[in-house]
C-alpha cells in the first residue's frame, strides 16, 4: 500500500458514462482528477447503447473506451482496479483499491452505478440485455413487431406491457409473480389487445442462441422472442457506506439508491454521487448529464475553497508585514500613534519638562 499518496483534486470511482463525463469536465477546468474503475460496466452483455444522440448503436464497451481516451488527452488519469474502503483524512478523502493502491483527494464523485436483480427464472440470466430486457427507450426498437413477453412481478407490469404495445401488436402478459390482476387493469390490457397467461413461469426456451418461449409451472410452453422483466435495482454503494451513507429504497419502489441533492451532492461534505447509483430511472444519455452537473457543481466548490485559501494567504502575508500582528504590532502601533498623536506621542521625551532643550 501506497502510504504517501499524491493528492488530485477530485478523485472519481466509477468510470462509466457519468464517471467518464464528470472527469473529462474536471480535466477542460484544469482539475487534476483521476477515475478508478474496476472495468464491470452494467450494460456490458449489451449489444449497443441507444438514444445517445450521435452515438446511437455504439457497444458499451467501445463508448467507454474512446472516453478514456478523451479523458486522458486533457490530463486526466484513469486506473484499471476496484476502489475497496474509503475514510476522511482531515481535508482530504483516502480511497484504497484491490490493487493495493491508496489515492487521495480534496473532493470524492461516486458513480459506481447499479446492480440489476432479476427474478429466479431458469435462463433469464444469460440471456439479459439481448433478448431479455426491461427498457423501452433502450432496447424496444430493437424487438419491434416481435412476440414480446412481459414477466409480471410487481404493479408495474401493466405499464410495461402498454410501452411495449407501442413497438409490437403481439404482447402479452405472464402474471407470474404478480398476483391476480384487477378489472381495470385486465381491461386496459384487453383493450388495447394484450394477452394475459396465468401462472408462474419457470424457464425461458432457447433455440440456436435466440429466445424462442416461455415454459410455465403448468408444462405450457408460451412462443415468445423477447421476454420483458422488472429488475430490482440495487445500488453500488459501497464507498458511500465506508463514509456514512447508505443506499435508501426508491420513492417508485423500483430498487434502492444513494440520495442526493441538486447537481449529486451527498448529506457527506465533499461527496458527490452521479449517474445509476443515485438516479434509478436515468439510462446512458442521462447518467452522462449528471456527470458534467456534478463536475460543476464540484469545480465551483473548489473554486470558492481555492478563494478562501487565497484570502487567507493574503491576510496572513499582511499580518507579518505589518510585524507581526497587523494594526496592533510594533510596526503597526507606531503608524497609528504618529498619525494621531504626533509630537505628542508618548515616549521619553513625554517626560522631560517643557521649555528649551536642556544643556
């Protein structure tokens, strides 16, 4: 372990999209930073990042290769490792890594982002972010007029069904886990020509590495070439917690996050977090916004300390000039008294008596 760290402005953990956004911004301001990330991006068994204007279709993995690059050509550092354990070191943040590395800061950006927890179906795993999904806006063209699944786990079914009923005229609802659906809900559903499936399901069918159908409890086998789900979303808030955060559930009872304010300041002075781990709901374009707020919200408190620390320098290079202690030193008291009292000051010659000067 490194026991004598370099100190960087700002030290990111976490370097995905929002990690990589708020760094290249810190780096254009002239910020000494350096992003530590451990190289497990959640949309990694993707095929391609969607919505982002430009970049559409672009793999995870390249996007986040030519933001290191970019990083790195205004002067930032990024380090391939795992941040472990983070303290307060008076002024300063420490962050240990797997690696045996110890970094230290003046401010501390989390954007470690978030874990998806998928229900206990047989297959669902291996086939997540290709064929199984959850996200309209981020896959749903992809599955356009296919035979689309919606795997029922919570209230939320229903308004997932209805998103994916905008892509394809072929959906249909497993109840699942769920529960009975209401009247309202089936009648929505029916309306708007979305089939329901009662029952559990147990596995998902693949054939030559396509998602082919849904097997029920029952022995039913349902066809389907993409099955919907509502992961739990589960912060990364490790290093929030080493500092006295902690992961709260969501007001939409989606998962869990790290809560923050106006551009990801924490409830812990100099922690900002940014991206997935505090906004659930955000996806790639937004998890790349809220890095650059939180890089300026970040460089404008390091402005206003840099501020301060110069006019307490200045102060301080007064009081030596003056000798020592401003208006009331040796130096300063003598000024005042010439000023004010003149020949009159006191000193000896206040105690010789008046007249002509004495022979």
């Amino acid at each position: 372990m490194d026991e004598n760290p370099s100190d960087v402005d700002v030290l990111v953990v976490g370097g995905g999209v929002a990690g990589l956004s708020a760094a290249l911004t810190l780096a254009r301001s002239r910020r000494s930073v350096t992003v530590v990330d451990a190289g497990d991006p959640r949309n990694a068994p993707a095929s391609g990042v969607h919505g982002l204007l430009s970049r559409d279709g672009i793999p995870p993995g390249e996007l986040l290769r030519m933001g290191r690059e970019e990083v790195a050509a205004y002067g930032g550092q990024v380090v391939v490792d795992r941040a472990v354990a983070a303290r307060r070191d008076g002024e300063r943040f420490l962050v240990d890594t797997a690696g045996g590395r110890r970094y230290a800061a003046r401010r501390l950006l989390v954007s470690t982002g978030l874990a998806d927890r998928l229900p206990d179906v047989a297959g669902l795993r291996e086939r997540w972010g290709r064929d199984v999904l959850h996200c309209p806006y981020c896959h749903g063209w992809e599955v356009r007029d296919q035979r689309i699944g919606v795997l029922a786990t919570g209230p939320a079914a229903v308004h997932q069904a209805l998103l994916f009923r905008q892509l394809s005229a072929d959906v249909t609802v497993f109840t699942h886990t769920a529960g009975d659906l209401d009247v309202e809900q089936r009648e929505r559903l029916a309306a708007c020509g979305v089939g329901v499936v009662e029952g559990p399901v147990t596995a998902v069918e693949v054939d030559d590495d396509r998602l082919t159908g849904v097997r029920l409890a029952s022995g039913r086998r349902v066809p389907a070439q993409a099955l919907v789900v509502a992961p739990r979303f589960e912060a990364r808030d490790g290093l929030p917690a080493d500092l006295g955060l902690t992961a709260v559930e969501h007001p939409m009872g989606v998962g869990c996050h790290v809560e923050s304010g106006a551009g990801g300041l924490t409830g812990v002075a100099g922690v900002w977090v940014a991206g997935d781990v505090t906004d659930l709901m955000g996806g790639v374009p937004a998890a790349a916004a809220a890095g650059v707020r939180a890089a300026a919200a970040i460089n404008a408190d390091l402005v206003a300390a840099d501020a301060d620390a110069a006019v307490a320098r200045r102060r301080e290079g007064r009081r030596h000039k003056d000798g020592g202690a401003g208006a009331f030193g040796p130096a300063g008291e003598a000024a005042v008294c010439e000023l004010v009292a003149g020949e009159r000051r006191h000193g000896l010659e206040s105690l010789l008596p008046p007249g002509p000067p004495q022979e």
